[in-house]
C-alpha cells in the first residue's frame, strides 16, 4: 500500500492551492500503475481545530504531542506516509497561517538537539526516513515565492521529506478561485511532477 498525504493550507474550498495538490495526487496515482494499491488522505488546515506550538520544551514520549487535537491522527499519516505534498497561498511573502501552525506543531518529530547533549529537550523521531515531497504555493501577479518556499523546505528537512519540486502559480485574478485550472502549462507542470514523484516512490518501494 502506497500512502500519500496532501495538505492544504488554503482556507478556500477548490482553490488553486487544493486543485494543484489533488492534480500532482492524481498523477502520482494514474503513474503508479493499477497493480499498486495508493491511499490518499487529503486534509484542508482550515477545517481542523487545532492549537499553535505551545513551546513545551519537553518530550512528548509515547505521544506525538502534548496536545490532542485534530492534528493527531495526523501526526501518523506524516510518520508512515511515502510522498508528502503540502500547498499554501502566498500572504506577506510568507505561506498561511494554517500552514505555519500546523509546521510549528510538528517540532516533536525529532530531537532539536542533534548531538543529543540536552537530556531534557531530547525528543522522540518517530518518521520514516526520506519520503519524496513537494509543495504547492500560490501568489498573485506580484507574488514573492522565495520566503515561502525556503520555510516550507527547512520544515521538509525537519521531516524527513526530500523536497522534489515546488509548483508556483501567479494569479492573474487571486478573488477568483480555481484559476490555476485554465492554465495548461501549469496542469502539465503538474502531471510531469506527479510523474516524478511516482517514479521514486517505484525506486523507493523496490529498494525496501
């Protein structure tokens, strides 16, 4: 079984942000082949109630986090997914803030402390290693990509996920959702991305 999670930071409902993840999900499948069984878990941030990192400085050993919320269960599908997609609108140069929060509450996946000195700050790992990635962002005509980007990439690192691409879409209209939908060349950027992903998701599985 081939697991996928894809998170939208967007909080409008088939916006281009969603469309272009679901877009790289389904390509991801369709190459995949019909003889692998793929399981997507799909979540929009915006709909979930959930607390921003708190900071606790502590393990939260046996648990994810301190805090059970919606995030919980899908701490679990982060841990144990193969491809991780991840999409965010683009506001003050930076991604959204149901994306920020839900980076922020994902520090207790490893220890902060690399060299294991901080016996009281050392925090569980609990991913599995290198899954392929991408991420999503959406800006107007003048949107800035850069800051968006490198934060989504350091918190990649943080997760174990090798980042494989970054599908940027300026919006000619932002108050008209979907629009990434009527431009051709970004839904084939999508398709070859998916393309991609599923070719090292293949290598990755026939490497196990």
């Amino acid at each position: 079984m081939i697991k996928i999670l894809c998170v939208s930071g967007s909080p409008v409902v088939s916006s281009s942000t969603e469309l272009l993840l679901k877009r790289i999900a389904h390509s991801i499948t369709n190459n995949l082949g019909a003889n692998r069984k793929v399981y997507l878990d799909f979540h929009r941030l915006n709909e979930l109630m959930y607390l921003p990192c708190q900071a606790c400085g502590h393990t939260p050993a046996p648990n994810f986090c301190f805090f059970d919320d919606a995030l919980t269960p899908i701490y679990q599908q982060l841990a144990e997914c193969d491809c991780f997609l991840i999409g965010s609108p683009v506001y003050f140069d930076a991604v959204s803030a149901q994306t920020k929060a839900f980076m922020d509450r994902c520090n207790c996946f490893r220890p902060p402390d690399y060299k294991g000195t901080q016996e009281k700050h050392r925090f569980i790992k609990l991913l599995k290693s290198k899954r392929p990635g991408a991420m999503v962002l959406v800006g107007d005509k003048e949107g800035w990509f850069e800051g968006p980007r490198r934060s989504i990439a350091g918190f990649f690192k943080w997760i174990e996920v090798t980042s494989e691409g970054a599908l940027t879409f300026h919006s000619d209209d932002f108050n008209r959702k979907g629009a990434a939908m009527d431009d051709p060349k970004m839904l084939d950027e999508a398709d070859q991305l998916g393309k991609k992903l599923s070719e090292m998701i293949i290598k990755s599985d026939a490497e196990k």
